[in-house]
C-alpha cells in the first residue's frame, strides 16, 4: 500500500468571508486540484470547452473532499469552505503528474531513529510549552508508527521545525492569518513550518476555545508531522 490515509479535523474556524471566483482557481491550483496551465486556453472553442470541464471536474474533486454537494460548480458553500484555514500541503500532490516522480524514495525515511529540533519560537508560548507540545506530538505518532523520534539543539536534526511568515525561506509563502496553518515536507526533506501569523495555543483535552481566533497547535503539529515522515494526511473540512 503507497499512502496511508489519516483523516484530522483541524480545531480552527473559517475565515468567515467566502474566496472570490478567481481566488477559488487560484486555491484549485496550489491544493493540486488543477494543474497550472488548466487555467487557461488559447482562444479556441475546443481549448476553452476542454478547460471548462477540467475545471468543473478540479471544483468536483474539491467537494468530494470536502463533503459538499458535487455540483462541479464554485456555488457559496463551496467558496465559503475553501475561505477554511487548512494545512499548506497539497490535497493532491503536484508531483504526481511528473512522469518522473518515485513515490517510493519520497514517502519513507532511510532510518527509524528520526531527531528534530526547535529553530525559533513563537512568542505567544513559552519555549518550555512550545516544546513539550512538538514533544507531545511526536509521541502519538511513535505509538503507531516503527520510528522513535528525539529533540536535538537547534541547528541540528533530521526535522527542523521553524515559525515564519509570508516569504520565509527555501519554500512556499504562507497568506498571513487563515489560510495555510502550517506546511510539511516529505522524506528526507525535513523541514516543517508553522505561520507565525496564526493565533496558536495549546487546547485543553477535549476543550475547544470559544475564541475562534485560535488555532489548536497540538492537533495542527500532529498533522504536519505526519506529512514530514511521509504519509498523505487528508483532513477534514469540518471545524
């Protein structure tokens, strides 16, 4: 079996206003629903009815993931919850349309005592919460997974783990607030980023926050390290 898949319910709300038409194409893009150069066509009345039903089957896809209604339409529920704050790794990796692509060398690491470390904090917690939380996370997946996992001083690990924001080095930019939450990348990558512009506590078991500015950073760091030792994690839509 290639991929496992995990489903997560991400403990943090929408953003409340619904994407634009064009930023719906733009989120169908970079979530790896529509390749880039499905966004457009040439002119030509063949070219432009190709798009179109590729666009409707990338809006379909969409809202079977989503547990919508599959219109292939970007109607307001389905604008509404792409507006949702989301882990930034695509739904369908970009890479599975490289004829190149080697999914074995990508979704396994070469050894199964993995080390991590902390590279910045957020102010917002404490370094002793933050890394208890990262300490935390990292448990639950060495009770179900053969990898033992052990914090390292910053600058040295397998995983690093950093907060940024916008353009924060080496890989994709996060959108500020909502959005993005976090983003991962697979073996042996190592890297594992959490946006700095996210409101992130730590909730108590089996409390959700009535301020629904906050983001549960345990359930999101459970998330992306899932991806960083190599699994698809597929999360809920639901808040």
């Amino acid at each position: 079996m290639r991929f496992i898949i995990f489903v997560l319910a991400l403990l943090s709300p929408a953003n409340g206003k619904p994407l634009t038409k064009h930023a719906a194409l733009d989120y169908l893009q970079t979530f790896g629903y529509l390749q880039p150069d499905r966004l457009t066509a040439d002119g030509s009345s063949e070219e432009e009815i190709d798009t179109e039903i590729k666009q409707e089957t990338a809006v379909r896809n969409f809202q079977s993931m989503a547990g919508l209604l599959q219109t292939g339409e970007l109607d307001d529920a389905t604008l509404e919850k792409m507006s949702h704050p989301r882990c930034g790794v695509p739904d369908f990796a970009a890479l599975s349309y490289n004829s190149d692509y080697d999914e074995d060398t990508r979704i396994k690491w070469s050894k199964n005592y993995i080390t991590y470390s902390i590279q910045n904090y957020w102010p917002g917690l404490s370094e002793d919460e933050i890394r208890k939380v990262m300490w935390d996370a990292f448990q639950v997946w060495e009770r179900v997974v053969p990898l033992k996992f052990a914090e390292e001083y910053p600058g040295h690990g397998d995983i690093k783990i950093k907060f940024g924001r916008k353009e924060h080095g080496g890989c994709s930019s996060f959108d500020g607030k909502g959005g993005a939450l976090a983003h991962a990348f697979f073996p042996e990558t190592g890297m594992l980023h959490f946006d700095s512009d996210e409101n992130w506590i730590r909730m108590k078991d089996g409390v959700v926050s009535s301020d629904f500015s906050q983001t549960d950073f345990f359930s999101v760091a459970i998330h992306e390290i899932g991806h960083v030792i190599g699994l698809y994690l597929y999360f809920t839509f639901h808040n």
